[in-house]
C-alpha cells in the first residue's frame, strides 16, 4: 500500500503538529522490511530522499520516500500543486495530519484534527486566520473518508459543529515520551509550568494562586517555561511583581532538552490551567517525569488524566493555592496521584497511536 502523506510540518521548527507527524514516522520506521507499506512524504522544498526532513529520517530511511513539491508550501500550494501532484502519482490513500487536506483527489483520504478552537472560541482568531481555518477544516472533514481525532473531546467538537457521521470519526489517543529523569530524587518546593503561554491557560490565576501561599511556603518558587502569544498581552513578569512575588518567579521563553529534565527532576508540581485543550500533552509529560499535575477542570482533562491530576477550576486561585499546598506537603497525596499516573500512562504510547493509525489508513485505502 502506497500512503502520501502531507509532510510540510516536518519542516523548520516544529510545533505540535510537525512533532505528531515526527512521532509516528519514527514508529512506522520500525517496520518489518516486508510490511507492505510505503510512505511517500510530500513538501515543498527540493530534494532527493527524506533526509532533507530531518529527524527521524536522518537515522534510517526505512519505509520513505520523498517527493518534493516545489511551492510555497501554502494553502494554495495544498489545493492546486499538492492535488495535481496526487493526482498524478495516484497513491492508494492520503494521510493529512494537520486539520485539512486537498479538496478534489481521487484517493481516500485520512484526516487528523487535533481541535476546533477555531469554531468553539473565534475570539482567539484574528478575523482572517479564523476563517481560513474554519472554513478549510469544515470541507476537508466533510472530503475525508476517515478522520482521526486525538481525543474523544475533540470527535464530540467535531461532530457536534460540523454533524459529521460519527462513524466516521476515530479516537487514537498520541502517545508521551518519558525523559531519563530520576523520579526518586528529592524535590524542591518548585511549581513548574511548560507549554506557549495562551490566555485560555490563565497564567494570571497560577500566580495569584502561587502569591496566596507564598507566605506559608517562604521557599516555593514558580518556574514558567514556554514562548508568550498571549493576545491581548499579558506579562507574567509584570504580573508577578504586582502580586509581590517577583524575585519568586522565573519566565524562560526558552530553554534546551537538559535544562528541562533538569526542571522535571527538581519540581514538586505542576500545573497547568488551560480551560481549552484538543489533547493536553504537557501534564502527561509531567506525569512521565514524577511530577504530579493541577489541571483546569475540563472534560478533555477528565478523559485524559482521570484521578491522576488535581483538578481545580481554572480561574479560582483559591483552589488553585489549596491544590499547590496539598501536593508541596501532604506526601500521601503525592504519592497517590503518582500511583494514578503510572497506571494512566501506559494508555498513551506512540507505539499504539502509530498502529491505529495505520489502521485507519489501511481500512480508509481498501475503501
């Protein structure tokens, strides 16, 4: 089987939909040489084999192609040189991993949505962007012949905004990678937060939360990691100065693989209050590491953590500092939270999302 796969995202940078894509195509590397699969990789920029897209295909080609494209690697480019190069190369099935795909091909085609923000909150879309996405997403779902969504969450979203058939639609769960940390090594009283820096994560409601139990816990630092596109702009660090605990809060836009084990290795909790997630990888990612998470109180956070995470409404820095108090102090509770975790994890390997979504594109491409 012959499976194009819109590869664009692997390219420079890569954001959450480039670092999805990456995880399962190290996955289907590791197929047996005589599976019968083939991946024809597509993008826009010159060359001759995958390696021009970098890891995981710069350690062994296995099962990859490339088949450049040469455009501007927009939605134009996706429309009229992506399509006319199906077309024309008549792969068995198409794979888009980030929300829309080419309107008019011949081959079936596997879509996956990670959200619809978009649709649930236009107030977080300039006037423009939020209508390409909607409008975009909305026909690529109702072309596509399967599409996969990364949470139950996100399928409800999608079949509720766009009445698409709910048979039509599968829940593959992605998967979290553990870091090499040592989780039995003891920890400061830091409160880590990572993850880009939205309004709808209320980092003002982490640090009046953090503020309000500054006094009783004279040692607790708050660390937040991640770039800000907060719009209209908030500044945590102006933030923390006004809640009189600025010497006790660290923001790095920044910062390398090892600086951030070494976080995960030093921090007590973590917290992040996003009252809007298509999956929610960062507590997931805490969890791994030993850290235990406070999560806003949504139904994405339900599904996905269970009893593993604290749960507080996200914009009551009340119960956000009672949260942070429990888990800096109360050992037990720490340590039952762990035990949850560690039974959740395993549920959320890129092994298993790699081999469902191989299944949908097989069952997609017999259709």
């Amino acid at each position: 089987m012959r499976i194009a796969v819109d590869a664009r995202e692997l390219l420079g940078q890569r954001t959450g939909v480039g670092r999805y894509l990456a995880e399962l195509c190290a996955q289907w590397a590791t197929l047996p040489a005589d599976a019968p699969y083939r991946f024809e990789l597509y993008a826009h920029v010159p060359g001759d084999t995958p390696e021009i897209l970098g890891d995981p295909f710069d350690r062994d080609r296995g099962p990859f192609s490339y088949r450049p494209v040469l455009g501007s690697g927009d939605v134009w480019w996706e429309q009229r040189d992506f399509a006319r190069a199906l077309r024309l190369d008549q792969p068995d099935v198409l794979f888009a991993p980030g929300y829309t795909a080419p309107l008019r091909v011949p081959m079936p085609v596997v879509l996956t949505v990670h959200d619809i923000s978009f649709e649930s909150h236009p107030e977080w879309f300039g006037w423009r962007e939020g209508l390409r996405r909607r409008w975009l997403t909305q026909l690529s779902a109702a072309v596509a012949t399967r599409i996969i969504c990364v949470s139950g969450f996100t399928r409800d979203e999608l079949v509720s905004h766009y009445r698409t058939p709910a048979d039509r639609v599968r829940v593959v769960w992605s998967g979290v990678n553990v870091r090499a940390v040592n989780r039995d090594s003891i920890r400061a009283p830091l409160v880590l937060f990572v993850g880009s820096i939205f309004n709808r994560r209320h980092i003002p409601a982490l640090i009046s939360g953090f503020a309000s139990i500054a006094d009783r816990q004279p040692s607790a630092e708050l660390v937040l990691v991640g770039a800000n596109r907060t719009h209209p702009p908030e500044n945590p660090v102006i933030l923390a100065e006004r809640a009189g605990v600025g010497s006790r809060v660290r923001v790095c836009d920044y910062i390398d693989e090892a600086q951030l084990q070494s976080l995960y290795q030093r921090a007590s909790v973590f917290v992040f209050l996003s009252e809007y997630e298509g999956f929610g990888l960062p507590p997931l990612e805490a969890m791994a590491a030993g850290v235990p998470g406070v999560v806003g109180d949504t139904p994405v956070a339900r599904e996905l953590y269970g009893d593993a995470a604290w749960r507080v409404p996200v914009n009551d820095q009340d119960a956000v500092g009672a949260a942070l108090l429990t888990l800096l102090h109360d050992e037990e509770a720490r340590q039952r939270a762990l035990r949850a975790a560690a039974a959740r994890l395993p549920l959320f390997t890129w092994h298993r999302a790699a081999a469902e979504t191989l299944e949908v594109l097989q069952k997609a491409g017999r259709q």
